[in-house]
C-alpha cells in the first residue's frame, strides 16, 4: 500500500482526507477530515517521534544512534513539541469553529 501524501503536489498546501472506505463492506464515509496531528509531520519527523519511543524517551540513546550531541537532539525534540503544540492548537481552533 502506498504511503499517504500529506502535501498537495502542486502548491504544498496541507492535504485533507475526503473519503474513507471499508476494505470489508465496501462503505464509503465521504468529507473533508484532517489530519491527525503526527500524520502532519514530515517523513523525517514522524521517524524521530518513532524513534524516541523506541528509545524509551532517552535522549542519549538517540544523540549516539543519530551521531549527533545531546543538545542538539534535545533542540530538535523542542522543535517538535512547538510545532506539535501549534498543530494541535489549529485542529482545535478548527473543530471548536464547526460547533
């Protein structure tokens, strides 16, 4: 199975999932879904929030797995909580609009 876009090829705007169907019953569910918060990070990013919790939260671990110093995993990771922060306060602002 293909992985998911989440940016739109043509302008790299933010993509949203239209239609959901059921594999077994063949039910569509048909409308415009956003995405999960982790599902809007890149490639990249999603990698480093799979690989912290393989680590068990050790910055160390993944500072010597990724050959780079522990401050600097430790600035991606609050590069991360930011934009994570920020995502989930759009999905919020979005869904309180829609009440």
């Amino acid at each position: 199975m293909k992985k998911i876009p989440v940016d739109c090829p043509c302008c790299e705007a933010k993509l949203k999932v239209a239609k959901l169907v059921c594999d077994s019953c063949e039910t569509e569910v048909v409308g415009k879904f956003s995405l999960p918060v982790l599902m809007q990070l890149t490639v990249e990013e999603q990698e480093f929030v799979l690989n912290f919790l393989i680590h068990s939260g050790s910055l160390k671990e993944m500072a010597n797995q990724m050959g780079k110093s522990y401050p600097t995993v430790r600035n991606i990771l609050d590069d991360l909580i930011q934009k994570m922060k920020a995502l989930m306060n759009k999905n919020s602002v979005g869904r309180n609009r829609n009440i």
